[in-house]
C-alpha cells in the first residue's frame, strides 16, 4: 500500500473506528484483482458501481497543462487506457443494463463509456453503423455497435419526458461552471443523436435480421483486451468469447426499443403508431416465448401501457375478442359510438371493479368534451356516465364528484330511476362495506334531493328498504318536508308514514325478505316481525321449501309455533343450499338450527348432527382438493354414525348411502369388513353391500380366495337386476306370463342401487363393479363371438341358475352407466376405455368403438411414441379394429392393421386392398405397409389396374420427414392413423428393382 494510501487509513481509523473503508479509485490501478473482488460482494461497500463508473471515466478525461501552462486533451497513456477498460469492466459487471447505466449516470458519462466500448471492440473508425454488416464483424463487435444504438434511441425518448435533477458526472475544467457546461454538453449529444436516429433505427432493424445468438463483453473478455497475445491470436473476437446472449432476448429487448421511439413519432407521424403496436407485439410474444429472461430488462408495466395505448390509436381491438382488455373493449365501443353498450360495461365493471377509477373518469372527461364541441345525443349518456361513477365512487367510500353534486341540484325522475337501477346492479351483497357504502349514498341522496316526490321514489325503492331501517326513512322523509317548509295556503300533503300501512303490504314486504335471507339471526327476526303480524304457519310461504319426509313429523310436531317455523325454515334452508354446493351458508345455518333444538329436543338434536356429518362428507369429497385423505375426526364421525343405535331418531337412508360411499372411497375396508356390528348390515342394504364390496376388493390378489365373497356380492347384484314372473290366465284359459319390473328380493332398487354406485370413486371398487357387470352381461347375452372384457373376470361365476329372471336390458344398461360414470373420473384407464371400446363393437357402434380402443392405446403409450403393450392390443382387439375399419369401409387400413397381428391375416388384407371403393386416405397410408407380401400384392393389383402412379407410391421409399400427422390432415379418420407405424424403409430396395 502506498503512503497516501497509508495515511489515508490511519486517519480515518483513528477518527471513525466503526466506519467502513471506502476504497479510492487509484486502489483499482494498484491492485489488478481488486476491482472483481468488490464488485463480487452482495452490498459492495462505497463506492457502488455507476459511482467508480463516475470516478474512472473522470480520471481518464482530466486534461493536462504543459510545461508553459497550456492545457491539453487527456493524454493517450497506460493509466488513462486502465482507467477506462475498468469503467468498462463495471459495466460488463452489470451485464450492460441500459436502464441501470441510465437511471446512475448522465448522458455525457454513457455516451463516453459506450464510444469506449465501441473503441476496444475494433468497430471500424470514420465508418457510419448503418454502413456495416451485422453478420460479418465479430459478435463483440456487432453487439457493441447494437448497444450504442439501443441507447441512442432510447436517449432520444427518455429526453422527451421531463427533466429531472442532474445526476453527477464529471467535471471539466471550463470557464463556464460545471452545471452549465454539462448542459451544454448534453444538448449537443442529443443534437448528434437525433440527427442519427434513422441511422439508429437501421441498424437496430438489421439486428432483428440475424437469427443467430450474440456475445457481449464480459470482465474475461476485457481483460484479454490488455493481453498482447491475445490480441495476436484473435481470442476475443472469437464467436463464443463473452456473455452469451440469445436471439430471443435480444429481439425482445430491440422491439421494445423500436416501439417506444416509434410511438414517440406518432404524434406528428400518425402510421408510426402501427409500426410501434407491430414491435411491442413482438415484444409481448417474446416475452411469453422465454421462459427465463435474464438478460431482458424492461418495465412490463410500461409495456402493457404502450399496448393498450397503441391499440386505441390504431383502433386495432375487437370487442368480440376474448384476448382483448377491458381497456380496448371501451376504446373500440367509443369509436363505434355503441354508448349504450360503454354504459352497459361501466355498470357491470361497477360489480368487477377491474377498470381503474381515473380510466372512468378520462371516458366522461372524452365525451363531454364531444358534447361541448357539438356532437349531438351525448348529453344524456353524459350524465348517465356520470352517475355509474358517482355509484363506484360511493362504493369505494369515495367523495363523490362535483360534477355528480350538480347533476343532483336539478335531477329529473328519470336520472333517480336510472341511479337506483345502477345501485342495485352494483351492489355485491357479500360484502359488508359495500351495503354500508351504499346505505350512506342513499342516505346522502335523500338528504340533497329537494323533491318530496323522488326522496319518496328512493325510500320506497327495494334496495332502500333492503339496506335501511324504517326508522331511517321516516327521519329523512320529516327532513325532507321541513326543508321544504310549510305553504299555508295549502294543504300540506301527509307524508307517507301519515297514510295508514296495510298490514297485508307489510307481510308480503317481510315474506319476500324472508324467502331472500340467508343469515339465521336475519331469519329469526322477521319471522319474529310477522308473527308479531298475523299468527299462521310461514313455513308454507314458499313452496319450494322441503324437508325431508323422515323428518316432517318431528320438526311439525313443535308446538311453539315460531319455532316450528324457524326450524322448518332454517333446515329447508340449508338443504338447498348443500343441493347447490354453498356449502358455507348451509353450515352457518345449520349450526343455528341445532343450537335452537338443542334446547328442547334431543331427537332433533341427533337429527342436525347427521345432517351436517353429510354437510361435511359432501364439502370434503366437492372440495378441489378431495385427493387429500380426509382429516380423522370426519372419519370417526362417520364411523359414529354408522354404528348409530338412538331408538326414535328419523333416519335418512342417504346419509348411510353418503357414509358407505365415503368409506369405500377412502379405502376403510377394514372397518367395513372387521369392525361394522352385523345387526346393522342386516338392517342398512348400503352397509351389507359396502361390506361385500370391501371383502371382494380386499381378497382380489388373490382370486382362489376370493371366490366365496365375490360369488355372496354376484348373488346380491343378480337380486337387484332381477324381475318377477307371476302368471295370469288369458282369455281364453290358457296360463300367460307377465315380467313385472324389478323383483322384491333385491335388497335395493336398481335405480337407488345405479344412484349409489356414482357416489363411488375409488378404482378397485369401479373396477370390481364393471367386472362383475360384464360376466352378467356376457352371460345373459350368450354370444360368445362378440363378449365384452374386463379385469378380474375369473373371480365371477360362470352361469347363471335361472337365466330367464334377469333383466337383460336393465344388465346392459347398467354397464354402460357405469363404464361411462367410470371415464368420467378417469378418462386414462386403459382397461375402461377398452371395455367401454366393446361395449360399443358388440352394438354395433363401430365408429365409437374404434375410437375407443384408439384411447386405449394412445393413454399407455404416450400417444403411440411408444409401443402399444400386448396386453392391451391382443389379437381380439386388433381384430376388433379391423372389423370397425371394413364396416366404415376404410380398407386401407384393414390392411395396415393385418400387419399387427402375430400372424398376419393376408387374406383379410387381400381382400381389403381389393376393394376399390375405400372411404380413407388409401394411398397416403402406403408409407405404413411393411409387410413385404402386402407390398408385392398391392404393387400387383395397381400394376394389373394400370395405376402407374400409386403403383409407384406403393414401391418408393418413404419421403423424407414423412409423417402421422401429414397423412392425418389428408384423412377424415384421423384417430385411425396415430397407431400405424413406418417400417418399410428396409423393404424399398426389394421393390427398386
């Protein structure tokens, strides 16, 4: 360390012992690692880097005096070339953010650095940038001749907007001070760069041009720059020396550039803003495209402002355009003059909130000014506008405008209509503070409206009477006449709380609230008010209140007629609202409920318990996370219930099927096979069948032992599809039979029994079901040819004792619900979708069919990138396709299927490309014949025909980059072709000769 360096340090030491040191930037020159090492630290200590920036640059410009006192330009030596490639190196360090190098310096300091960099990067002097090529200089050099011009233009735009305080830089020896000097200075550079911007604009137009990555300067590369060796091997002007930057990055950063100066043009270029709207496109798609932009820096604020803007100006925004924002929407109605449609917007955004308020505000500041310049039919829509902020306003708990204030000096019955409309359109009744806000508006309204008449129109307007107490209304009523003084030439007319109310007006205003109110405490009190009214049953107010019929009784037999009614209701209620999933209103509801019959009913008590144990069961399973496990206190309490023995409490046969259901989903087989007491799967048919689908599921590894289980659940589910024959004599004496709907020996019916299976979730237990359906269904359709497959088929009887008593309908019905109901959770099981595939082959249904097993085969391997398992495409199924492919007559591929089998059926194939007559792409589909037979066979049958060309097509090679999908565009049977397979290659050469 030198002395000063020394001296330096001892006295600040000894003076400020807690300070830290700030390293001066002659260390920097002294210590050649320095620099990288305080640059590295997370908070680099005084000074940061566009301040060493300020101090190497300023040491470098310092002129010299000579020996006669005359002073001369910076000398051209060791020191000075140091300082100014460490001024560089900062830079490097900061990656070459513009924004940063602007937002931390003057425009003489950047425009210093960056001539610098131009200079080390060997950009030919006396030569205008817009003369070179891009693509023949060297990255770094291309780059730096990219960075100068992004910040030339950029410079430009920036210069446009307000100054702010100068920003230090450094200090020339001058007669003028350095103020004024730098101001001076700055001017000319924005002189010389607005001179040059089309140059500027060129050049960044070509950068976009290449398609190639770029490299910039970093602290390696500029230290090679003081290395004579590796100035002599050409190191640094390599093609990957530097920080590599992507095309993509620096696209987006050049559009986005491009835009801005472009949209600074168009206030005296109109057509720049189209070109401005083309670049922040690009900027956007950019942007979306990159998933990581280290190396872009812009405000995307900014962006999206430039955006919007530029779409208004262009007037290129469609309404219809669901990608459009709110913003052009309003901007598009306005310069179709659809202002009914910006009002329509205005109301509904007063619901949304997502325009900003100062943006409703410029659209009325826009269009009075149109009024005032003569534009007809504006005045109205004006102060329509007018009052949808005044509404949003007050919503926001804002003050309102004094436009709105005049507006209400003179209103007209109309306006107040036209205000109360857009009042209750806005108001989100959810939300505490916006029925406060609002009651206050109304309250305010009152209070400034002179006309009795239309304070009398808002007090008797719904949403008055909704937000406000009656109370609240007299009072503003009374104001209002006392405001209006007293004519005693004339009868005073009765203020309406003068007229005496119709009781029967009263009742219909409190039925109507009570059938909107959801809150019990809101419930309780009008129910109070009418009975304090007229004493009958207000249970009945609304027909489409029902309880359950298990329950009817008890809740009825309530003597207190009040509570009866607030029971009933409250219950009603809640069940609606679980039927439509509000599952939080239903809760609050019912906890109301059983806090009142706590008090005087324990059957009731229990009754609320279980309603709200299936409130919980059906929030949990229609939550978005229903793949978590439930928590154990539900799962107790399930269990609780299931073993329930309360004598006397009404018991809802749907909440044991929601319980049952609940268990088998989560996988409780234990508890349903070990644990559950057998009086009650003696008593519960949800409970005996959850049991036996338990046992059966639990025991299918291993399908010797669980033949006995399966064969109990086999019986249980051939009862339930089952039908009773009694006979009748005919007319004419002989014995006739009659098939009577479902039989009594089910333990359920099949419809309770198809309503409980789509509750199910769980696969095993979907699966177990569909298998057994389809031995059922295989059996009672007794066709061997055409069966249905599915898992676990063994583990089923194989026949049946009284066939006859089965309904085969009600059996094939069934099992198409169910498989259907299955994919409908899982649309990737590929053994459903291969059962669902021969549900429809076996019916005939062969387009369905075959796009099915097309499913089956693209879920297991991942859409035919991989091979198809030969457990899923057995010889069955590929049978199966092919019969699908000749019944819609698409025989080309018949003969592209043959080929998949073990052995291939060349007589199917033969006879296939036989046919003439083929509803597929036919020779598109030659690429995916193999198989050398079927090669020679269809080269002999276009020869033999005449048909040169796909005689031809069938022996070529196939083309190059040949594709499913090129062959799919061509063909209308596009699900057929993803499975066919190029294999040919091989077999050109045969047919070449």
């Amino acid at each position: 360390m030198s002395s000063e360096a020394a001296d330096r340090v001892a006295a600040v030491t000894g003076s400020r012992p807690g300070t830290p040191l700030q390293v001066s930037w002659f260390e920097f020159l002294l210590d050649g690692g320095l620099l990288e090492t305080h640059l590295q630290k997370a908070s680099p200590a005084d000074p940061a880097q566009v301040q060493l920036i300020v101090q190497f640059l300023e040491q470098a410009s310092k002129p010299s005096v000579n020996e006669q006192n005359q002073v001369q330009p910076p000398a051209d030596n060791r020191r000075n070339r140091t300082l100014k490639l460490l001024a560089l190196k900062v830079a490097a360090h900061m990656k070459w953010d513009l924004d940063s190098l602007e937002r931390g310096l003057t425009i003489p300091v950047v425009n210093m650095l960056l001539n610098e960099l131009l200079c080390v990067s060997k950009v030919p002097a006396g030569v205008k940038h817009v003369e070179l090529d891009l693509s023949t200089l060297p990255p770094t050099t291309a780059m730096a001749v990219i960075i100068y011009n992004r910040w030339a233009i950029r410079t430009i735009v920036l210069s446009s907007f307000p100054e702010k305080q100068n920003k230090p830089g450094p200090h020339q020896m001058n007669m003028l001070s350095v103020v004024q000097q730098e101001k001076e200075l700055t001017e000319n550079i924005l002189a010389v760069l607005k001179e040059q911007a089309a140059d500027s604009v060129s050049v960044l137009d070509a950068a976009l041009r290449l398609k190639k990555d770029f490299y910039v300067h970093t602290l390696r590369t500029l230290d090679l720059l003081g290395s004579d060796a590796a100035a002599a091997n050409g190191e640094t002007e390599s093609s990957t020396a530097g920080l590599r930057i992507s095309a993509d990055e620096l696209h987006c950063q050049v559009h986005y550039d491009l835009g801005a100066i472009f949209f600074q043009r168009g206030c005296t270029d109109q057509p720049a803003y189209q070109k401005a709207r083309d670049h922040f496109r690009m900027t956007k798609e950019l942007l979306k495209k990159l998933d990581q932009a280290v190396h872009v820096h812009l405000d995307e604020k900014r962006l999206a402002g430039y955006w919007n803007a530029c779409k208004a100006l262009t007037g290129d925004c469609d309404p219809a355009d669901t990608h459009t924002t709110r913003y052009d929407r309003i901007n598009s109605l306005i310069r179709n003059q659809d202002y009914q449609a910006v009002v329509e917007a205005f109301i509904r955004d007063n619901a949304a909130r997502s325009l900003p308020t100062h943006f409703r505000r410029s659209v009325l500041r826009e269009l009075l000014y149109r009024a005032q310049q003569g534009e007809p039919g504006l005045d109205p829509l004006c102060r329509q506008l007018c009052v949808c902020n005044a509404v949003r306003d007050a919503l926001d708990g804002e003050v309102l405008s004094v436009g709105f204030q005049q507006l209400l000096l003179k209103p007209g019955k109309r306006i107040v209509d036209f205000l109360l409309e857009v009042s209750s359109r806005s108001l989100d009744r959810d939300r505490p503070s916006a029925r406060r806000n609002t009651a206050a508006f109304l309250r305010t309204l009152c209070e400034n409206l002179e006309d009795r008449v239309l304070v009398l129109t808002v007090t008797s307007h719904p949403l008055f009477l909704e937000l406000l107490r009656d109370d609240d209304r007299k009072v503003l009523m009374e104001q209002t006449r006392k405001k209006g003084g007293v004519n005693l030439s004339a009868k005073p007319l009765p203020s309406f709380y003068d007229i005496p109310a119709s009781a029967s007006v009263n009742i219909g205003q409190l039925e109507q609230q009570l059938i909107r109110a959801l809150d019990p405490r809101r419930i309780r009190q009008i129910l109070i008010e009418l009975h304090g009214l007229a004493e009958r049953p207000f249970w009945r107010v609304n027909g489409k209140w029902e309880v359950p019929p298990d329950y009817i009784g008890a809740v009825l037999a309530i003597k207190d007629g009040l509570t009866r009614d607030l029971v009933y209701i409250l219950m009603a209620k809640a069940l609606h609202c679980i039927s439509i999933k509000d599952f939080g209103p239903a809760r609050q509801l019912f906890a109301a409920c059983l806090e009142l019959v706590t008090e005087f009913s324990p059957k009731l008590r229990q009754v609320m318990l279980n309603e709200t144990l299936l409130l919980d069961v059906r929030a949990h399973e229609a939550a978005d996370g229903s793949r978590e496990r439930p928590p154990p206190e539900l799962v107790s309490r399930v269990r609780g219930y299931l073993e329930m023995r309360i004598h006397d409490v009404p018991l809802r046969q749907v909440i044991g099927e929601e319980c049952v259901a609940f268990m088998l989903n989560w996988r409780e087989n234990d508890y349903l096979t070990l644990q559950v007491p057998p009086s009650l799967v003696m008593n519960n048919p949800y409970i005996k069948l959850g049991q036996l689908l338990a046992s059966t599921c639990k025991e299918l590894p291993g399908p010797k032992e669980s033949r006995r289980t399966a064969k109990e659940l086999w019986e249980v589910v051939v009862q339930i599809c089952s039908v009773s024959v009694q006979h009748k004599r005919s007319s004419d004496g002989r014995l006739g039979l009659i098939k009577q709907r479902e039989s009594s020996l089910g333990i359920l019916q099949r419809s309770k029994f198809i309503t409980f299976t789509k509750k199910l979730r769980e696969p095993l237990v979907l699966t177990t079901l569909i298998s057994l359906f389809v031995r059922l269904h295989s059996i009672v359709r007794d066709d061997i040819v055409n069966e249905v497959t599915a898992e676990h088929l063994s583990i089923w009887p194989s026949s049946l004792p009284n066939i006859q008593a089965v309904d085969v309908e009600a059996v094939a019905v069934t099992v198409k619900e169910l498989v259907s109901y299955a994919l409908t959770l899982n649309p990737n099981n590929q053994a459903w979708l291969v059962t669902q595939a021969d549900i429809y082959f076996v019916t005939n249904q062969y387009s369905a069919a075959l796009s099915f097993y097309l499913q089956a085969g693209a879920v297991c391997s991942d859409f035919f990138t991989k091979p198809v398992p030969p457990d899923v495409y057995t010889d069955q199924v590929l049978k199966r396709m092919i019969k699908c492919c000749s019944m819609m007559n698409c025989h080309t591929q018949v003969a592209v299927l043959c080929q998949f089998l073990r052995e291939v059926d060349y007589m199917t194939a033969f006879k296939a490309l036989q046919e003439q007559n083929s509803h597929d792409a036919m020779d598109s589909f030659y690429d995916y014949i193999w198989d050398v037979t079927i090669l020679e066979y269809l080269t002999h049958i276009h020869h033999k025909r005449g048909e040169t060309e796909k005689r031809q097509i069938a022996v070529s090679p196939p083309a190059a980059g040949v594709s499913l999908t090129q062959t799919v565009a061509q063909d209308s049977n596009w699900g057929q072709a993803q499975v066919f397979k190029t294999k040919r290659t091989h077999t050109s050469s045969h047919f070449a000769l």
